[in-house]
C-alpha cells in the first residue's frame, strides 16, 4: 500500500495553484515524486505542507445491517486524512476482522481488543503501524466474546472505550472505530465513547430497517446516560440510474427527524473499492482520477471539519461530557 495525494488535490483543497504547490515543496525541502505531468506525496510531507490542526475525535461507524460498505468506508476515509497529514488509529472491534485483513495484518500474531478488556494487556502495545500516519489495533475471531467480558468484569457501559480511548487523544487527530453490524454491549460501549458516530446506508429496504435500530439504540443510550451522541448518515453505494436510489434518498431527505443529520457528502457505486482491497491497496494508490477518490475525498474533507465548498457538522461543536469518576 502506497497511498498518494496528487499536487491536483493538494491545490483544491488549499486554493492555490499546481505551481504553487510545487514551490512550496521545493522552498520547503519536502519530499515528493513527479509522475508524468504531475506529482504526489504521502502523510508526512502532507502533514508539513498542510499543517491543519486538528481537533482531536473518535469518530464510530455504525449500522445494524451487513454489506453496507461500513469497512470499505472506514478504510479509505482512514487512509484520506491520513493524506491530509492527521495521524490516524483505526480500531477493528468487528469479529470478523475485515479492516484487520484490508490492511494486510494478520491478528492471529497480534493482541486485540478483547485481550486488553481481559487480560488488562496495555492498549498501546496492541497498536500497529500499517502507513506513515496510519495505525490499527487490529481484531480477530475471539473479540466475538467482548459483550461477555463486559458483562462479567461489570464494567459500567460509559467507562469500557472511553476510559482506554481518550487518553489516545494525545497522539491521534483522529481515531476512527469500525463496529460490527450488530447491537451489544460492545457497540453501545463504542457509541458512549465516541465524539461522533457515522451510520453508513445503502439504498436498500433492509438497510434502512437497520438505520432505523440503529437510531432506535443511540436514543435510548442518550436517555439512559443523559448525553448527547451526535449522528451522521452517509448515503453509500448511491447509484443515481436506479429507482431504488433515488426512493431511498426522498425517504431520509423527507423525514424529519433525519434529513439534518444527512452529511452531504455521499458515496457513488463504484467496484473500484473491492477492487483495490483485492489487491491490498487503497484507491489512493492510483494518481489518476475516479468518482470514488473524489468522493471519499469529500466524505472525508467533511468529518474532518477542514474549510472550502465542505460543510463542517455542527454535531462536531456539541460537546458532550460523562462522568468516569
């Protein structure tokens, strides 16, 4: 894996000209390649030229229902603001360990999640690096037995994550936490620790029951615990030539008490997303243009709050507080 951002894209995010970018490599002794008629560097020459703060945030991707594309997103959405010079932990808590395996580590070798909960195995030395500015605390078949662990050490539900997690602040912009598609103790544990959770929908009936569990379980933590757990939606896998799409998209955009969560940033149907996995690379490997790149670029210029033609969620400005005490 080789992830690239192209001097094109460094001069629309930054308004400036190809040239001027260039020079400001130059001027500034940062790294790059030139491809062709244009050229590309990676996380840290990113992280100097962009120089972005970041507010740090734990951001929890979420939805009751599989196939909605939750891994692929969190995967290149990862890789993007690592592009933009953000130092990011991706956290797998899914069993199944699809973004373990999207970033070529093997965890049967490695501490997961569910060793740290049992065993108090210390979080950092589970994290591994997978790209300059790109860690994984990886996962496996055994964190299938997280809800029981929580249940049996008697771990209150709002200290599980954000008692590990927080402290990572520190040394993250961003730390990004794929759940599985399933509710549990573990999920809500993830959504009470998170500064903002993203539900991925895909337009179809099952995936929208599934939204709706979704939000269903987010407002009873909320009454329960008596904070505020911020919700996007992003549309995944829109195809605008189908019914389905559009139908789907008039139904969220209809009702109102989730047409202002909607993120308008959206993801297009595209194959080059399980295409690029299959080959153990992003869809940022590739310098020349797609649908895809464009549009991951701007699901993650949104998240990540940074200024331009993207909206930055409001939900990113409501804090919330818990006591851990």
């Amino acid at each position: 894996m080789n992830p690239k951002m192209t001097s094109a894209d460094a001069a629309k995010c930054l308004k400036k000209s190809e040239a001027w970018i260039h020079a400001a490599l130059q001027e500034r002794n940062l790294s790059f390649v030139r491809a062709q008629n244009q050229f590309y560097f990676g996380h840290d020459t990113a992280k100097q030229l962009f120089n972005f703060l970041f507010d740090p945030r734990i951001i929890v991707c979420q939805i009751v229902k599989g196939g909605t594309g939750k891994t692929s997103l969190v995967y290149e959405f990862a890789i993007r603001a690592s592009l933009y010079g953000a130092k990011v932990l991706c956290i797998d808590m899914d069993q199944q360990g699809n973004l373990t395996h999207a970033f070529n580590k093997d965890a049967e070798v490695l501490p997961v999640m569910v060793d740290v909960l049992a065993d108090n195995y210390p979080i950092q030395d589970s994290i591994v690096e997978v790209a300059p500015g790109l860690h994984l605390l990886p996962s496996r078949f055994e964190n299938a037995m997280l809800d029981e662990v929580i249940r049996v050490k008697k771990i209150p539900l709002e200290k599980v994550y954000r008692t590990l997690l927080w402290p990572l602040k520190a040394h993250y912009d961003v730390i990004i936490i794929d759940c599985p598609p399933s509710l549990g103790q573990s999920v809500a544990a993830c959504a009470l620790a998170g500064d903002y959770v993203v539900a991925p929908v895909t337009p179809e009936k099952f995936a929208l029951l599934g939204f709706d569990i979704t939000c269903q379980s987010i407002k009873e933590l909320q009454e329960a615990y008596h904070i505020n757990i911020p919700l996007g939606i992003v549309i995944n896998k829109f195809d605008s030539r189908t019914t389905l799409s559009q139908s789907a998209l008039k139904h969220l955009m209809q009702d109102p008490s989730v047409k202002d969560k909607l993120l308008k940033s959206y993801i297009r149907m595209s194959q080059e997303f399980p295409n690029a996995i299959s080959k153990n690379q992003s869809i940022f490997d590739i310098v020349k243009y797609s649908s895809a790149k464009e549009d991951i670029d701007h699901f993650t210029r949104e998240l990540l709050g940074l200024e331009g033609d993207i909206y930055k969620p409001k939900a990113f400005r409501e804090k919330k507080e818990v006591c851990i005490a």
